[in-house]
C-alpha cells in the first residue's frame, strides 16, 4: 500500500517552484503517492489524507508567503486535533533572508503539534546546482522515509 506525501506550496516569481518541481522529482523515485496541490487551493481532506507534508514557500517581507498563511487560517482549527504528530519537513526561498519566513512557519505548526522531518531546506539569492540537488534530496528524503515507516 503506497504511503502519501502532500506537498503544499506557493511561488510566484519562480523560485520556489523550481525548487519544488526538483523536491517532487525527488520524491518520485520512491515508491509513494504524491499530491502536489497549491496553498490556495490545498484543504482540510489533503492535511488529513496525508502522512507527511512538504511546505514550499517564498520569504515576503520577513514572513512565509500570504498564501501558506491562508493555507494555515482556512485549516488550523478543523486539524488542531486530526492531524497530530503529522511529519512535516519545510522549504523556503528567499531574495535576502528567510529566518523571519522560517520561525513563522514553525509557530503555527508548533500549535498544530506537527513533528519536523527533516531541518529546514533554506534558500537565499539566486538558486544554484547545488540548491536543486538539496530540494531532490529533500523530496527523495522524505518519500524514503515514508516509504519505510519510519514516520
């Protein structure tokens, strides 16, 4: 039985994206189900048919991007007690920095009671070789873990 791994995610420039589509790539050589759905579009029956999510998201203004955080306000409280222990692992992108994007993401999943994966996948400037192979480790990390049932 294929286990399932959301990926939620936001980019508006194209940064992110890329790095997504490099961590999807990732994640496709193992043996899981994904379901990439935009933050704007991503709801309640993905978070509760997922066992892991990814969340890819740029950094605006010192914080994740508007869309993730309306990802979190349409979600949070019809999964503050559904989704307990859900194994979440996080990139970000950011032109300057991405502390403020990152603390901001892990407040509200503090709140969910989600469990860090794997430490956050951090991007800052022009995405380079080295940063798209980071996002495919990162998608194949997560799905191997799966996978295994180690989460």
């Amino acid at each position: 039985m294929s286990r399932h791994l959301l990926v939620v995610h936001h980019s508006r420039g194209g940064a992110t994206a890329s790095l997504r589509d490099e961590a999807l790539a990732g994640a496709a050589q193992v043996d899981v189900e994904v379901r990439s759905v935009g933050a704007f579009d991503a709801g309640v029956d993905d978070l509760v048919w997922a066992e892991a999510v990814l969340l890819c998201t740029p950094a605006n203004f010192g914080y994740m991007s508007g869309a993730l955080k309306d990802f979190f306000e349409r979600t949070f409280h019809a999964c503050l007690d559904r989704t307990v222990g859900l194994p979440y692992a996080l990139l970000v992108k950011g032109d300057t920095d991405v502390e403020g994007a990152v603390a901001s993401v892990e407040r509200i999943v503090a709140g969910l009671r989600w469990r860090l994966l794997v430490p956050p996948l951090t991007v800052v400037g022009e995405v380079t070789d080295g940063d798209r192979e980071a996002a495919r480790e990162l998608g194949s990390t997560i799905a191997a873990y799966l996978e295994a049932g180690i989460v």
